[in-house]
C-alpha cells in the first residue's frame, strides 16, 4: 500500500467551456476527470512480469518452471541477470523485473467508494492489490480537502 493524491478535475469538454467563459457546474461524475499523482519519494514501486526469454548457462531456464508454476528449485528471491536486466523470481509471475515510475498509474485502477460525493479538488487516497487488480480509496473516513480547485 502506499500513499497518492487523487485529483478530481473538470473533464476535456467542461474546461474547455471555462476558459471560454462559459459557467460550469459539474455536477454528474462523468463530466470531470480523475488522475492519480504518485508524491516524489513516497517509494511507489512495482514489478512487471518480464516476457522475454532467459537462458542461464546456455539452457533456457523457462524449462525448469514447476507444473504449479511454483519457483524452480534454488531460484526463490534469488535476483538473476538476464539480458542486461536484473530480475527477481516471484511467485506466481515468474521472471519480474523493476517498474519505474508510478505502478498504480500503469493499471487500470479503480475509483475509490463514494467517489461521486466529493467535489473538486486534491485528496489523500491508498493504493490496495489483489494480484494485478488495483483500487483506490480515500486514506481517511471522511477525507479532508488538501486543495480546492478555483
């Protein structure tokens, strides 16, 4: 789990209208934008299943896998280098190797409960997994405002 800021913004069409002058009131969610901002230093890191192969001793080491894809024998949180690229055995994915960047904004994440009652603005939101699915949701009961949009 790790920290974001989840902001609510206008969408495409509704900001084009304000800056035209236009009022607008976006009262429907699906006329405002949400995007996920990963803090600098927050320590958001991820893997991603490598899909390349990898040969360790000129034998391809995609042999050795268990019929429960449970890891080989001797590689478990063992870190190989294969093409250039240090990788790291887990459970389940095989082969990963290092995500850089925000891995939560690499998915396709959902929105937190209650989502539609907050207006716009910056809030305080937690990433939570189950394997690749991810989701967001508010960090407090009743999440404070961390700056509103003018």
């Amino acid at each position: 789990m790790s920290h974001h800021i989840l902001i609510i913004g206008l969408d495409a069409d509704r900001e084009a209208a304000r800056r035209q002058g236009e009022a607008v009131f976006p009262e429907h969610p699906d006329e405002r934008s949400y995007t996920l901002m990963c803090p600098d230093g927050n320590g958001c890191k991820g893997f991603l299943r490598c899909g390349e192969p990898h040969w360790f001793g000129g034998v391809p080491v995609e042999h050795d896998i268990n019929q429960d894809s449970s890891a080989p024998r001797g590689y478990e949180n063992e870190e190989r280098e294969f093409h250039g690229v240090t990788h790291l055995w887990r459970e389940g994915w095989g082969w990963t190797v290092p995500y850089e960047g925000c891995i939560v904004n690499y998915v396709n994440w959902e929105y937190p409960t209650g989502i539609a009652q907050y207006p716009i603005g910056e809030y305080d939101v937690e990433d939570e997994w189950i394997d690749d699915s991810c989701w967001v949701e508010f960090a407090n009961v009743r999440p404070s405002i961390i700056t509103a949009a003018s």
